[in-house]
C-alpha cells in the first residue's frame, strides 16, 4: 500500500495524517505547543516548537502505523495564516512569529489605508485588518529596528516548517494571498504595495503554487522522522485554502461552512473577476488558477468553549447541549452575537463586543445554549448573504468543525442558510486537503477534482424545513440590527476593559 501525509500546522497543535491511495486515513498523530501572550494582545509562537512538535507526530505516525518508509511517497502542507516569520541571513527567525490573532498592529492599518488609498483593495483584493502580515512587517519595522536590520526574508509558519524539512524557502500562492503583499489577480508580489513602504523585493519568498514540488526530505529530516530521504514534498496551502481542497470545495456552487475556533464561509471563485468591495476576503485557491471567497467570524467555536467553561466547566458538550432540540427556533426570544473577541465580517471591528439580548425569567441554560449556536450561525449567514447579494448561488454547503459534529447544529444551519447542509464521512479539515495536494502531485490522479471523488466522502443531507426557515429569516433580520445598536455602547465599555 502507498501512503501520502498530510501535516496540519495549526495554532494550538499540529496534525499528521498518513492517508492511503484509496482516501483511508491510516493513522494520525497530533503534538500541541504554547503560545505566548506577553502582552495584552499580543498573540506569539516560537517557530523551533513547530519543528519539534512535527518531528515528534511525525515519528509517531511512521512507528504507530507500521507503514514502510518507503510506501510513503509524498508530504504536503496545510498551514495558519497571515503569522510572521522573519528569517536573517542564516535562515534562522530574529524573533519569535507574530500570529493571525494578534492585533498590536491597528496603527500600522490605518497607515496602510492612508498611504494604498483604493489602491490596496483593487490589488491586493481585501481590507488592512490586524491579522494580515504586512501590518506586522511595518509594526517590526517601527518598533524593533534592531530585529528588522537583521531580517533578509520573511516567510509564513508552514514555509518555515517546510524549509526545516526540506530546505527550500518557497511560499505558495494562497498562502501569500493573506499578506497584503500579493496582487492576487496577478500572481505575483505587487511592486507597488512593496514601493509604497519602501520593502526590498527580496524580503519576499519566490512563489509557488501550493500543489508544487519544492523536492524531498533532506538527510537530517528523514532521520529525524523516520521517513525516507526520497519522500517528495510539496508547498501545501494556507489552511482555509486546504479544508476547501478536503471539504471538496472545488467548483463553482459548493460553499464550505467551517466551525472551528473561529468560523469560516468559503465559497469557490473560478476567476478574479468577482468584486466584494472588501467585505469579505478574496485570496487564491489551493486549486491552480482559482479563487475563494471567504467571510469569517471570529469567536465560533469559540463562543461555545466560552459558554461551557463560564456556566458548565467540566460538563461534556453532549451534557451541555442536550434539550436544544426541544426549544423552538429564536430560542424564547433570545438572541446571542458572538462578539467575545470583536468581529470581522461583515463589520471589522476589534472593539465590539458579545451580547444576550432579551433575557427574561423563563429562560433556562438551555435556552442560552441553544441562543449561543443560534448566533453562532446568524453571524456565519451575514457571509452567506452578502455572497448572494453579489450575485452567487448558495445552494449546497458542506460543513465540517465542531458545528458538524451536532445534528441539531447541523439542521439549524440548513434552516437558516436556507441550503441544503451536508456532512461529511471522513471529515479532517485542512490535513486531508493537504494531503490531497500531496497525492496529486505523486501521480496518483490527474487533477484535484479527480483525487476528491476518492478521498472525500459526504455522509448526511440536511434540507431546510420551510416554517423554520421563514422564522429564522425574520430573526436574521433582527439579529443584523444588534450590531449598530451596541457598537457606541461597547466602544464605551472598552475604557472599563482591564
């Protein structure tokens, strides 16, 4: 039997999938590392602890699976977005990265938008907002000039773990569409945002396509590992990019729901002709020569973790979930926004913060839980509906993350979607689209489609239920009014935040 493995880089932990021609996952292995909070939003890892924690699951999945070494064709990348790495002369980083939640940098925004003007969403396809790279350049710049003098490329986190293991500096397209830096039409680093802040050229990594080989395992990371020095690697994707690849998110009409930490609505673009005004994000797919659009909602998952551990900690979500079911849609007349960290689409907005609104003496734990999955959802739609508003067709959408492990969850986003719901059988997000990309470049399908017809298998439809759906859409429309009605309030309350 031959393998491929995906490597999920993630900000909690990392992943590894070793999966077989046949779309079977054959084994996985997963390391958590730290993150580093030194100051009030500051959000950090130390790339070495990347390295560590995938030599160590990737030395796991070879012993555990007693799959031979060299039955193992082929390695690929899924990867966190946006964080900073910059690397000296030597390759090794100055200093420790600078994550996607870490949001130090509102300053260096607003000097972004003043100095692009229109000019920053017309090449670069999405607005200056904390989490992007660029941000985080100009804010190392400023503020540790003796870290900046050192630096001679930056990189993002799953380039660095793949130059550990390969020593090839490469980033790959969907990936470098989430810096601020690509003129994602074009395909290419935009001379223009690199004038504009006076950034040499070469600071910026030679770019790929994600499904690229960039070549094998050196000697040193195949001992390391376990694997063979011929393994083949390829450049991988930004994790988005990969659970669309994994979700089967290939084509025109297939939108992906992702509910996660933070919630995802992706909906595949074939060309960059679609204009979204910047309201949700435009980067390159992991599918040469394709788009996706995506909105995001900050505090998903998120919000329910919060809600267990403040009012359940200790409690199983099945404890704490159950009886949602027997509450009818709107929950009593409770409404949640999940606002717990700020928001970003459809409003970009850092100090806005969550609310309960319609409290009364009726309503039980139940109510709230189920009103907590309810927004949820209700901001995760605010995507939906500006996609159709522009024009596209949202018809079928695949779900996958914690909101797919639910049936309940599940028909409430059919209902309040309006869409047909779909889970999957063999659901593993962004390491299968990882491995995906390695099992096409391996040969072993002719395209992305072609691999996703075998590895990706859907299990359940979800229809929307017509009377749900109608008074789902009446409190949508509610729910959209909370925003504006809170945001002066919370930009108030902000002053009192310790």
């Amino acid at each position: 039997m031959k393998y491929v493995i995906g490597v999920d880089l993630g900000t909690s932990a990392v992943k590894t999938l070793l999966v077989a021609r046949d779309g079977t996952v054959a084994a996985e292995a997963s390391r958590e590392y730290p993150l580093y909070h030194d100051k009030s939003g500051w959000s950090e890892q130390d790339p070495e602890d990347w390295v560590k924690g995938t030599i160590d699951a990737l030395q796991a999945l070879v012993r555990e699976s007693g799959a031979d070494p060299a039955d193992i064709e082929g390695l690929s990348f899924s990867g966190q977005m946006h964080g900073l790495v910059l690397l000296d002369a030597d390759n090794r980083p100055v200093r420790r990265a600078i994550l996607w939640n870490d949001t130090r940098t509102t300053e260096q925004c607003r000097e972004i938008e003043r100095t692009l003007g229109d000019r920053l969403l017309k090449v670069t396809r999405n607005p200056a907002l904390e989490g992007f790279t660029l941000p985080k350049l100009l804010w190392v710049r400023q503020q540790e000039p003796e870290s900046y003098a050192k630096a001679r490329c930056f990189v993002l986190p799953k380039d660095y773990l793949r130059f550990r293991l390969n020593g090839q500096i490469r980033m790959d397209l969907s990936d470098a569409a989430g810096t601020l830096l690509l003129d994602v039409a074009g395909k290419r680093w935009s001379d223009e945002v690199l004038r504009a802040f006076e950034l040499p050229a070469d600071l910026c990594p030679p770019l790929v396509e994600a499904g690229a080989q960039t070549g094998t395992l050196t000697a040193e990371a195949a001992e390391a590992t376990g694997l063979s020095a011929d393994t083949r690697v390829f450049a991988g994707g930004a994790d988005n990019a990969c659970g669309a690849i994994g979700a089967g998110i290939l084509k025109p009409g297939l939108t992906l729901c992702s509910i996660g930490t933070s919630g995802v609505v992706l909906t595949h673009e074939p060309d960059a002709s679609a204009d979204y005004a910047g309201k949700v994000h435009f980067f390159n797919h992991g599918k040469e020569d394709a788009f996706y659009a995506m909105g995001v909602t900050l505090a998903a998952g998120y919000s329910m973790s919060w809600f267990r551990n403040a009012f359940a900690k200790g409690e199983s979500y099945d404890t704490l979930l159950a009886g949602v079911d027997e509450i009818a849609p709107g929950s009593g007349g409770l409404l949640f926004t999940p606002y717990l960290v700020g928001e970003r689409t459809p409003h970009a907005n850092a100090a806005i913060r969550a609310s309960f609104i319609g409290v009364d003496g009726s309503h039980t734990r139940t109510h709230f839980a189920r009103a907590v999955m309810e927004g949820i959802t209700f901001s995760l739609n605010e995507s939906v509906d500006l996609f159709r508003k522009a024009g596209k067709t949202v018809s079928t959408i695949v779900s996958i993350g914690g909101g797919a492990k639910n049936p309940t969850w599940l028909q409430m986003q059919a209902d309040i979607f309006q869409a047909d719901v779909v889970s999957m059988e063999n659901e593993q997000g962004p390491g299968l689209g990882a491995a995906m990309l390695a099992a096409t470049g391996c040969g072993w399908f002719p395209s992305l489609d072609a691999c996703a017809e075998a590895f990706v298998k859907r299990a359940k439809t979800y229809r929307p239920d017509a009377g749900r759906a109608e008074r789902y859409e009446a409190l949508f429309r509610i729910y959209q009014q909370v925003y504006a009605q809170t945001r002066e309030m919370n930009q108030a309350l902000s002053a009192f935040r310790s």
